[in-house]
C-alpha cells in the first residue's frame, strides 16, 4: 500500500467514552545516541510476569545484535510492577490514564529508536522472534504485525469465545470495512517504523488502540506484513481479555465504518419500505394462502421512515469525518458534496411533503364531495404520511447538513 499524508500524532481520549482525554504525545526526537529499537511494554499489575519480559527483551536484542532499549509504561499498577521492572533494567515511565492505549501512547512518547516494537507485559508473547518484527521494518515495510492465527496458541491462552467468535468476527469486519488483509486484529505484539508512526492518528485509551490503529495505517495506506507469533497461557491467572473488551473493539469498527453502519442497512430499509406500500397500495396481495393488506402498509411506512433516518445519520457521520479529517472519506461523499446545496435538499424535502400533502387534499375533497359520511382510504393515506414525513425529515437534514459544510470553511 502506498503511504499517506502526513500528521502529528496526537492522544485525545475524546473519542472513547467514559475516559477521560489523555494528554498530546510529542514523540520523542532522534538524536545521534538514539537506540536502533525501542521495545514499549504497556503493564498493569503485572508484577509475576513483567521482570522476565524485560529480560527477555534484553536477551533478544542482544541475540538480534540490535543496539535497544526497552521501555515499561506503567499504568497505576499497585503491586510493585515498576520496580520488577526497574530492577530488569528498563526504563520505567508512567501513565495516570488508566487504558492499554494510554499506556502505549505513553511508551511511544517515550520512545527513541528508530523501530518501535509494542509487546504486551503479562508474557504472553515469546520476544525470541523479535527479528521477525524489525527485519521487515529494515526491508522497507511501515507496520509488522504478529499473527496467532496463523501462528500458534497454546492451550488456554484465549478464551474459547474470544478464540472461536470474538477475534475472528474482528478480523472479519476489519477485512470487510477497509480492505486491508489482516488475519489478527488484536494481536498484542506489532512494530511499526517511527516515520510511519507520525502518519497514525491515535487517540483511543482502551483496548480499541490496537484496531484504531490498523484503521489508521489503511487511511494512511501503510505498507504492512504479518508475521506468526506464538501466543501462549499468562505466567499468572487466567486471560484478562473479557467478552466486553471483545465487544468494545467491534463496536469501535463499527462506528468508524458508518457506510456499514447506517447507510447500507438504511438504503435497504427506506426502499424495502417504499417498495412495500406502493405494492399495497391498488389493494390486498395473495401471497399463497395468506393476503398481504393494509397492515403491511404500516409496516412499509415505519421501515422506510426508521431507512432514512439511518441514511441521514450516515452521511452526517462521513460529512463530519470529511471536514475534520477524522477518518477515511469515501469517494462518494465527496461526490455527495460536490453535487449537493442547501437549495437542492430544501427542494427535494419540499417536494415529497407537497406530494404528501396533495394526496391527502384530494382525500378530503373527495370525501366531503362524497357528503362527509364514512372514510376509509388508509392506503392512499399511510402513502401521504409516510411521503410528508420524509420529506420533512430531508429538509430538515438539508439545514443540519449545512452548518455541518460551513464548519468545514470551504473542505467540502
């Protein structure tokens, strides 16, 4: 993949909620004694395992002839982790912030090597195949990611729902939303050159940090590679990793893919809707043994109307991600904006109330032509309602669009 445009990496805790904003990373500058890599170490109470990371990271970049440093950013552990750590010969830095990403924006800012190699504390990853991660780094490649999949994961490493469903629908919906073929979205162990770590925007302070950040290197079109690792059992306790910080993590796709989210489903909804009413609407259709009448007529109406609001509440998100640059613009809302003005909306909203409106005129005139007796023309009418209301609702989002474009001051 070819490489992006360039920006300042920055944390800001704003766009995970209930956390709050993690201070703006400086990375730290490259000078002449700067060490080739620097190995980032996230860890939390890790006071059984994290002594022996570290040394095996000593161990590895002396193996590797690597000339290193290996970091520990510690996350308000309380069980004497620092010092473990300190005593191996790391250098501890620490982060008030609770939240893996926090902890390894920390551990970046720290940071002075050329190669940035992130491994998780709680030994669960084998620092052995640390050259698997720099050497593709010194080949050219921007980010190295291990894979378990492909890989191996020893038994009881994962739990079976994070093994089985979690981690492959992840990898999954990464695939399906941005195109980049990866077989392990949350693999604790990647490198990334610092070059290439200036073009990422991080800002996510939990678990989310490791996908945003392959969502960051495919809008910036990151040149990547897998390689396998082994993933194997905590050297205490069981797993850490919950079904909610599975479901935290495709929540996170989700909402940074709003063209999966909102529009697609929408666009099936409005025009499954509309198709439905219009079907019903000359009278009842017998569909084997059973007729179709007017009550799918409201369900028709409720699916198109509940279609348009998801619609809108997709191009809201891509038009905001589109003026402030805070994730991948598709080509077709820029498109969309290229050939939408307020005028246009205004009159499209305008027009499917007026046509609404007009149906229940002749409704009402007929009625009273009729003398005012009994009326029962409700599908004609649930037409009109379900016409005025999508109307009204676009020419509304006609103005919410609007102030939206100007916050842009000319981007779109």
């Amino acid at each position: 993949m070819a490489g992006g445009s360039t920006g300042p990496m920055r944390a800001s805790a704003g766009r995970v909620a209930g956390q709050h904003a993690a201070p703006a990373v400086a990375l730290a500058p490259e000078t002449a004694a700067a060490p080739e890599v620097s190995i980032i170490i996230p860890c939390r109470d890790e006071a059984g395992s994290i002594g022996e990371c570290v040394r095996q990271a000593w161990a590895a970049l002396e193996r590797c002839g690597y000339d290193g440093e290996v970091i520990v950013c510690d996350n308000g552990s309380r069980d004497g982790s620092a010092e473990e750590a300190e005593q191996a010969g790391a250098v501890v830095v620490h982060q008030p912030i609770r939240g893996y990403g926090a902890a390894c924006l920390r551990g970046l800012e720290a940071a002075r090597g050329r190669w940035l190699v992130l491994v998780d504390g709680d030994g669960t990853y084998d620092l052995s195949v640390l050259h698997r991660f720099v050497e593709p780094l010194r080949a050219g490649y921007e980010l190295v990611l291990g894979t378990r999949r492909n890989g191996e994961i020893l038994a009881g490493a994962m739990r079976s729902a994070h093994r089985h469903l979690l981690e492959p629908l992840q990898a999954y919906l990464f695939r399906r939303f941005y195109r980049m073929t990866v077989s392990d979205v949350r693999c604790g162990m990647r490198a990334l050159d610092r070059a290439a770590l200036e073009k990422l925007r991080l800002g996510a302070t939990g678990m989310e940090f490791a996908s945003e950040m392959l969502v960051e290197a495919a809008r910036a079109g990151l040149s990547a590679v897998e390689v396998p690792v082994r993933f194997q059992p905590r050297t205490t306790g069981a797993p850490r990793r919950t079904v909610l910080d599975g479901w935290r993590v495709a929540r996170h796709l989700l909402l940074l893919s709003p063209t999966r989210l909102f529009l697609v489903p929408g666009s099936i909804l409005l025009f499954s809707g509309l198709f439905l009413e219009l079907l019903l609407l000359p009278g009842p259709l017998p569909v084997g043994s059973f007729n179709l009448d007017y009550h799918f007529m409201f369900v028709g109406g409720a699916l198109a109307i509940l279609g348009l609001q998801l619609v809108l509440l997709g191009v809201y998100a891509k038009t905001y991600a589109l003026v402030h640059e805070a994730g991948p613009a598709d080509p077709w809302i820029r498109w969309f904006h290229l050939h939408y003005t307020f005028e246009r909306g205004m009159a499209l909203g305008t027009l499917l109330f007026l046509l609404g409106l007009a149906i229940d005129i002749r409704i009402l005139v007929g009625w009273l032509a009729a003398g005012a007796g009994l009326l029962f023309a409700v599908r004609p009418a649930m037409v009109a309602l379900t016409l005025m209301i999508l109307g009204a609702e676009i020419a509304f989002a006609s103005v919410f669009l609007s102030v939206l474009r100007s916050a842009g001051f000319g981007k779109v």
